[in-house]
C-alpha cells in the first residue's frame, strides 16, 4: 500500500466517525498525519487498536467511492519513535519572542474575535489579522474559485479586499484578543489610501495594544486607485508611507510586498531605507481563473492566486530579499522575513525558513483544513529539529542560502543518472512516452513485457522519467563524470 496515496483520499471529516467507531485511538488523527508529512508519527495515534476496532472504523468511514483502508493503512505505518524531549518552536520576531513561528496570515481565516481565540486555543503562534481600513468593503458573491486536483486545491483564487468590520470595531477586538491571550502575537494589518490615514490606523493599533503593524502595500484586487499593490508595485510610496507609519508609532512595523512585480528587492529596499523591522511577502498573485461557476453576474475580472501551486514564486521572492547585500545586513541592520505562500505542510514551512524567514503565515491550507493543521505544522518541525539534534529553531533561518549559486556556477561536468526499480516498475510505459516526446528518446520499452530501459548512450540525466512515473520506480544512481563525446 502506498501510504500516502491511501491518506490523500481521507476527506478529514469533522468529528470523524472513524475515530468515534474506533473507540482506542485517533486512527483520523493517524490518517492526518500521514497526509500532512508527519508519516513516522503517525502510529502513535493509532498504538494498541485491535484489528475488530480498526474494521470498525473501516465501516464507519464517510467517502464517495471506498472507505479508506484503514486496517491496512494502520498495521504499515512505521513505527513511531522513541517518546523523548521535544525541542523548543519558540523564536524571536521583530524582537517579540513567539512560542512558534506559526502564524494566521491576514486573510479570510482572521476575521472576527471568535475564530482568532479558536486558532490560539489550538496552538498558532499569532496572528496577522485581516486587514483594517476606513473605507466601505463590499464583497462579490460568489468571491472564491479553485484549480483543483481531486478533492485538494492546487491553487486558490481570492477575490476578497478587506476587513468588512467598522475599523474601530476591529481595533476593539484586537484589543480583547491581546487581552486574553497575551503570550499569543496579534499584528494588526492595515491600509490607507494617504498618510494621514496609515497613520492613524497604526496608532490605533498600537492603542490597541497590537505587537506589530503589518502595512498591506500588496492586496491585488482593490477596487479604489492607489491601494494594495499599486503602492507595492511603486518603490517610493512603499518608502514613504512606511517611513510615515515609523515616525508615528513604537511597535515593529513591517511592511507587505508584492509578488506582482520583476523585482521585488525594489520596493523592498525602499521599506528598508525607510526603517522597516521586517517585510512580509509575498501576497497573492494576480491571476485569471474562467471558471463560469465563480463569475459574478457572468462577469469575471483579475483576482488573487495562493496556494500550492505559488510556493516556488513565494520562496523565488524570499531568496531574492534574503540575498540582497542591504536586506541582509550589509550596513549593520537586517531585515527579518515572515514567508507567506503555499504553505501546507511542516516542510513548505521549513523551506520558507531555510531561506531566512524567522516567521511565517498560512491561509489557503486553514481555508481547505482548518486550524487543526497546526498539530502537524508543530510536531513535523519538531521531529526534524530532533533527527538532527537542532536545539534552537533559529539555527536554522537562512541555513540553506549558502547552497544556491548562479546558473552559470551550477555544476555542468557530472551527471546522474535514472534508476528503474523492477520491484515496484507496473510496465505503465508512462516514462517511455515522456521521453519519446518529451525528453531525449532514451527509454526503449517492450511492449509485450512491458519493460522500460534506459539507453545509457542517449540520457542526459534530465530526469523527466523520474518525475512522471506514477508508482516511484525510478529513482537516482551515484552521479559520474560526464563522459567526453
């Protein structure tokens, strides 16, 4: 059985009956941990269920074809490691100490008291919550669409602007949320449309006893000029209205970049000359989605893209900041980084923070699973800080920087080669077709025996087979030395 296949297809019921029907363990905690990358933990949810218990909840299994496997599932999960001391999450953020890096980015998932009290109650580090203007917010119905694969969002399109609240009605729960929970971080986002404005939505966020101010300069669907990113896009509005916001307030200001833009280092360094304490990035990404199901009154328009499918170009932004000589603390002051992007797993996270963020946000995957994903998030970063005996979470910003070069500086003498498993090779002939009209006609493929193999003389090591086979068959060899034509 493939693990990870036979978790993808659990719908993460709510109030799971699997588990209810179990009655020993979680076995839906244990299928979600599978799915969220957390494979080796996952038995410890489901130690000690009898077969009769785990048929059971096999039974009670809600789904539109086939319950999952659950018997099956359960008795391949690896066994869960030794119980030992968890190594810490917490970090520093803008000189604010945070319990873990896990925050709500400023979204459709913070909007009012009661859910931001549920996410800390469940364990997120903070919030960035939705942003705050004084302007009128009316929304379009209906404002969500999605490219889809199966039942999981490849990537997601927001049509939302802004906080539909009073402007003091936020800042009265912002208020009450610092309140109650004063280890959690609260980082009011706001946006105005002249200084006077950011102004004064900062100081009422500071009033309010906010930690940070986060300044949306990135929001892709404003329907008023000269708000979100058309002050993103703009280095020297980005300069001025964050140097405005520095000189009016105490707390850490920290401004939010486009991704809408060649160069994001532009507006990024205008935030920096201006005093910024850290930069966010990156916010959604205009897009085009034709779906006839999310048009509004059959209109369309251009909206903001998140999701799976833009962590690359988030992480692509993140690298650009966290080389720049400036950004970087060239002349003494760094700029810390809160990533933003695609994250849904630990290790989206991890790689976000390998590239230097000491923070990051997640939106799109609460939208689809909701705030219990947080369980995952934490224990998956903590499992890997254990396996390599990382103690602080800080050791490990930026680690990964030192391994990226310039293309020109890549290694172009060696090669590695595919390697075809026969044990776990189904004869699909799926790397056979990639290659014959994709790649470099490398791969011959008998068709009565349905047996791949690769032509040694003809592959470049592109590894297109690799990648399109759907069982995972083909996997590395040792790399050589290219050898002289």
């Amino acid at each position: 059985m493939n693990l990870h296949e036979e978790a993808a297809r659990c719908l993460l019921c709510a109030d799971a009956p699997c588990s209810k029907a179990c009655g020993k363990g979680d076995v839906a905690r244990a299928i979600r941990a599978v799915r969220f990358d957390n494979a080796p933990l996952a038995a410890r949810w489901a130690h000690g269920c009898t077969d009769a218990q785990l048929e059971a909840a096999q039974e009670a299994c809600i789904h539109y074809d086939r319950p999952i496997r659950i018997p099956e599932l359960v008795k391949a999960l690896p066994a869960a490691p030794a119980a030992s001391a968890r190594p810490s999450l917490a970090i520093d953020f803008c000189g604010i100490r945070c319990e873990n890096p896990f925050f709500l980015a400023s979204s459709a998932v913070c909007t009012n008291y009661d859910m931001v009290a549920r996410a800390f109650e469940a364990g997120w580090g903070g919030v960035f919550y939705k942003t705050i203007c004084k302007q009128e917010i009316r929304e379009v119905s209906p404002r969500f669409d999605a490219v889809k694969e199966d039942s999981r969002f490849a990537g997601f399109r927001n049509m939302e602007q802004l906080s539909e609240n009073p402007y003091q009605e936020d800042f009265a729960i912002l208020r009450r949320l610092k309140q109650n929970f004063p280890s959690k971080v609260v980082v009011a986002s706001i946006m105005g449309r002249l200084e006077e404005e950011w102004a004064e939505l900062a100081k009422m966020a500071q009033d309010a006893g906010c930690d940070a101010v986060e300044l949306n300069f990135s929001c892709p669907q404003m329907r008023l000029s000269g708000m979100g990113s058309d002050v993103g896009q703009n280095p020297e509005l980005v300069t001025f209205y964050t140097a405005y916001v520095k000189r009016s307030v105490k707390i850490p200001v920290i401004p939010k970049m486009t991704p809408n833009i060649a160069n994001i280092s532009q507006p990024a360094m205008g935030a920096y000359f201006a005093g910024a304490d850290a930069i966010s990035a990156i916010n959604t990404i205009k897009s085009v989605t034709m779906n006839p199901e999310a048009a509004v009154s059959g209109k369309q328009t251009i909206s903001g893209y998140s999701g799976r499918a833009v962590k690359p170009i988030a992480l692509r932004h993140i690298h650009e900041m966290a080389t720049n000589p400036l950004l970087a603390g060239a002349r003494g002051k760094k700029v810390e980084l809160s990533g933003i992007g695609g994250i849904e797993t630990w290790r989206d996270a991890l790689e976000f923070i390998l590239l230097g963020c000491s923070n990051v946000q997640v939106c799109t995957a609460v939208m689809q699973y909701g705030y219990r994903i947080i369980d995952d998030l934490a224990a998956g970063l903590q499992n890997y800080m254990a396996e390599r005996g990382v103690e602080h979470l800080a050791d490990l910003v930026g680690s990964e920087l030192k391994n990226f070069v310039l293309p020109s500086d890549l290694d172009r003498d060696t090669v590695v080669f595919p390697k075809i498993d026969r044990s776990r090779c189904i004869g699909c002939g799926r790397c056979y077709t990639s290659c014959l009209d994709g790649g470099h006609q490398a791969i011959t493929f008998d068709g009565d025996f349905r047996q791949p193999r690769i032509v040694g003389s003809k592959c470049v090591g592109c590894h297109l087979c690799r990648l399109v086979c759907p069982v995972g068959a083909i996997g590395l060899a040792k790399r050589v030395e290219k050898r002289l034509s």
